[in-house]
C-alpha cells in the first residue's frame, strides 16, 4: 500500500481526534509514545492477548493438522502477497534504508505473525527496490536458527520461538508482475539497476528470464488489469481478490465500480467504549471484487489455466493508529488472518506448494470470520475424483461440502452459510445452483469452467460489534474455490505481443525517477 494511502488515514484519525463519531465516547490516546509500545509489546510479545476493554476474538488461527486432509493431501495455510521490511514501502516506509534494516521491530512483528497465525506456507514478494540489492539469504531474512533450503538457500522454514511450527518461506517479488517461489535471481550477472529494471519488466524476455528463475508468474491487483494484457502475459495465476484495493477508497471507486466502504466505522474500532472486536474491522470494507472476477471467469471461459489467489498485502505502512487493542490497525498479524489461501499439497515444500499453486488446487478465504473446516470441492465420474484445477468429463458430478466453524470458535448464533455454485462466462459468471443444505450436489452437463463460492451472513460476530451491527452486519463471501474445467480444452498458446520502442522507454523513465525519488528522500 502506498504512502498516500498512509496520509489519507491519518487524516481520518486526525478527523477522530477532533470529535467525530459518538459524543459520549473518547478515542483511544495514541498520542503517548509509552503508552502506544507498552500496548503493542503486549499484543505482540504477550501472546497477542486482546486488551481489556476489547472483546475477546480469536486472533491465532487453529493448525491446519486439525483440518483433516484431501485424499492423501494436506492444507497448507498459505499468504500469497506479502512484503518484508525489505520492500521500500513497508515499515511506514522505513523499513530499509541505506541497505541495511532501519526498523528490527518490524521485522519481529512479521515473524511473530507468521508464528501466531500458524502460516504453512509465506509467498513473500518484495518489491524491487530492495529486494534486487540483497542476496537470497538476506530476503529470507535467515537467522541462525531458521533451516535454510538449498544450496545457497532459496527458501526457509523460520523458526517460532517455544513452538514447533516452521512456517516456510519463499522469495518473491511485486512490481508489475508478480513472480513466486524464485529460486534465484533472474538475469545472469546483472548489476542492481538492471536487476531492478528486469525484475519491473512484462514484456517477453522477463517474463522468460523470471520462469527459468524458477517463478511461478502471477498478477496481483487484477482491478487494475486489462484482460487482453492477461491473456498476452500467459500467466499461472492472479489475484482474486486484494485487501489494499478493498481498503484504499481511490482504488474501490476508480478500478471497483464501489464507493462503498464505511471508513468512518472502521476508526470508531479504536474506541474501547463502543466494546468492537479489533480484528473485525475489515467488515468496515470488506467486498467482493466482482471486476477482478470478471477478469478471471472470462480467462477460465476460454480454457485458460489460471490459478486464483487472495492477495494479502500486508505492509505495516498504512494504519499505524492502535485499535482498542493496543495493536496497529494494519499490523501484520491482523492482516494477514484478514485473507488466506487454503492450497492442497502432496508436500509442504517449495515444490510441493509450486505445484498445488500452478495446478489451481487452492481455495481462498477470509480467515477471519473463522477457519473454514471440512469446505471441499471435486467431480465424480465412473469412479475418479477430480479436483480443483482438474479437467473432468462432461457429465461429471461436482460436489461440494459445506464449512463449518472449528471447534471452541465462537459460534452462537451460528452463522447462516450458502453454496452458490458458478459456471465461468465472458465478463462474469452464471450462477447454476445454489442450497444451504449441507452438501450441493450438480450434474455438468455444459462444459464450462466451475467454480464455488460460499456465502456467509455472520451472525456470529453480533456479541462482538453489537454496538455497530446495523453498519457491520451484511452477507460476505468466505470462500472463493478454485475451478474444475468441465469438458473445456485449453487454448492454443499466444504469440506475445512484441514490446514497442516507446513501452521499453517508459518503463526506463519509470526506473528514473524512481531511483531519483530514493536519492531524494535518503537526504
């Protein structure tokens, strides 16, 4: 997220200051430098307790071990889009500077996070800067007692402090594409400046440069993209979804067709009077993002294999004001439950995730209304099960299982929940069954790319934002699956598009005045 982004928040929290939202309730004094890391040592050192006043909601996530696996498989609680300190704009853009790592406390709140939220699997994707001035080890972020894989390492199982869990971490990057699981640079013997324009590039040779680098070639903000730019590209996968562009006002009216978003509410989640659970304030803006699946169904329509992920985003740069909490808005750890991915691997490894992720073998979901225990999704026919990202024949029975709420989770009242079950078409989708039983069983007998959506109206959190659930409460998607492609043969591959004179110029003027940008601040 950007530094303007940053401002326009702190403006609204300027607004809170001087009076707005209830007569009768004071917002909470972030003002005092003790009192604020006092309340953010607690959250994230003290086991992520909430604070007192605050209701308490779960804010770790259960191990995906309790879910059960898929016909041999095992979940791997995945981010996919997440920047390091490393990224020039993370850390309210004082992460990094002067190549070397400017804000260690940042750092620990990305590894707490990473523990606390029992992540699987971290698609982490720095931007270039900085990622193109450091070797791997130092994007990983290696200490003595993480376990480094390959030689040099290309990823990492990081250590948790007093627990078992080694989330695993992998170098990526976000610029304009969006590369995963590098195993390496790309390029050969490039300096940092031309690593950096390579790593920003997305005509043919990147793009080539970045496969045999071991990536996997991803977009992420899909709002903002061009659907003939999509197909051109040939990429594995995008974002379905992206929480800065649902928490960025700009973005949701210019690329979402939204001006929706109840942005005043989501300050009103500092105030300890109005008892908000903290971590609930993404439901201030939480949307579909119907453009971005626009974009995806006409590509899966087509035949394309196109992976679809949820983007999470996170920075720590964009809402630094404490919640009631004592956490930051946008902390790593909140944002991160914010959305996952749920991606179904023979091997929690790089290349076990690679090829779960390439394959379309995934769902996403908003963790945070509660992990979606026993969702499945498959086809049937004559005794063969077909998953996510599988090719079944026509006449296939698809099946999908209703989610619940895991155990101990709060759940009274319990939550109304709907299967609705889309076939991909050009602009959009059809919806072709729906039901609130348990399980939606349906025939394909059309040929088309399927994919499911459950839908949630999430009576669960009333205790939780009683005082706001007239603004709050609303139907939400909590899960996104992956397609099964239904007697739907792939494309013929594209000839890229050649890359004008005048694109390859601009691109250059773009590096520029980015490195003239740098200079400047770093004075």
């Amino acid at each position: 997220m950007r530094t303007c982004v940053r401002k326009w928040a702190l403006g609204l929290a300027c607004l809170v200051a001087l009076g707005c939202g209830d007569d009768d309730v004071d917002p909470v004094d972030a003002s005092s430098d003790a009192t604020a890391d006092a309340a953010t040592d607690g959250a994230l050192d003290g086991g992520l307790d909430a604070g007192p006043m605050a209701p308490p909601w779960p804010n770790r996530l259960p191990a995906t071990s309790t879910l059960g696996d898929r016909r041999g498989r095992s979940i791997a609680r995945s981010i996919v889009h997440l920047h390091s300190p490393l990224s020039h704009d993370a850390c309210d853009g004082e992460g990094w500077v002067d190549g070397e790592l400017a804000d260690p406390d940042c750092l620990a709140h990305f590894r707490a996070a990473l523990c606390a939220l029992r992540i699987d699997a971290a698609m982490v994707t720095d931007h270039a800067p900085h990622v193109n001035e450091v070797d791997f080890r130092g994007a990983l972020w290696l200490t003595d007692d993480d376990e480094p894989i390959g030689d040099p390492p290309y990823a990492s199982r990081m250590a948790c402090p007093g627990d078992p869990h080694r989330p695993m971490v992998t170098v990526g990057s976000e610029n304009t594409l969006m590369p995963l699981g590098l195993r390496r640079h790309p390029g050969e013997g490039l300096d940092v400046d031309a690593l950096e324009s390579l790593y920003d590039g997305s005509d043919p040779d990147a793009i080539a440069a970045l496969r045999d680098a071991g990536a996997l070639v991803w977009v992420a903000h899909t709002e903002q993209q061009d659907t003939d730019r999509l197909r051109t590209w040939g990429i594995d996968g995008l974002e379905l979804y992206n929480l800065h562009a649902d928490a960025d006002p700009r973005i949701r009216e210019a690329h979402l067709g939204d001006e929706g978003g109840d942005f005043g509410l989501l300050l009103e989640f500092m105030m300890p009077r109005l008892r908000l659970a903290p971590d609930l304030a993404v439901l201030a803006f939480l949307s579909r993002h119907d453009e971005s699946l626009a974009r995806w169904d006409t590509l899966l329509s087509e035949g394309r294999r196109v992976a679809g992920t949820g983007g999470c985003d996170a920075h720590e740069n964009t809402f630094g004001t404490l919640l009631a909490d004592g956490e930051r808005a946008d902390s790593y750890r909140r944002m991160m439950s914010w959305i996952t991915n749920h991606v179904l691997v023979d091997t929690l490894d790089p290349d076990g995730t690679r090829e779960a992720l390439e394959h379309g073998r995934l769902y996403a979901t908003h963790e945070v209304l509660g992990t979606p225990v026993g969702f499945d999704f498959i086809a049937q026919s004559e005794g063969t099960t077909f998953e996510m990202g599988d090719a079944a024949p026509l006449g296939a029975t698809l099946r999908v299982a209703r989610p619940s709420l895991p155990e101990g989770f709060p759940s009274e009242p319990a939550p109304d929940l709907t299967i609705v079950l889309y076939r991909a078409a050009a602009d959009g989708a059809v919806e072709v069954a729906r039901t609130t039983d348990a399980e939606l069983v349906f025939e394909a007998t059309t040929p088309g790319a399927y994919r499911v959506e459950v839908r949630m109206m999430p009576n669960h959190i009333l205790p939780f934002v009683e005082t706001r659930a007239d603004r709050l409460m609303r139907e939400q998607t909590w899960v996104y699956s992956n397609p099964i492609f239904v007697d739907l043969a792939e494309p013929l591959p594209e000839e890229p598009a050649p890359v004008s004179a005048r694109a390859r110029t601009n691109a250059g003027w773009r590096q520029t005045v980015r490195r003239a940008e740098r200079a400047i601040a770093r004075r």
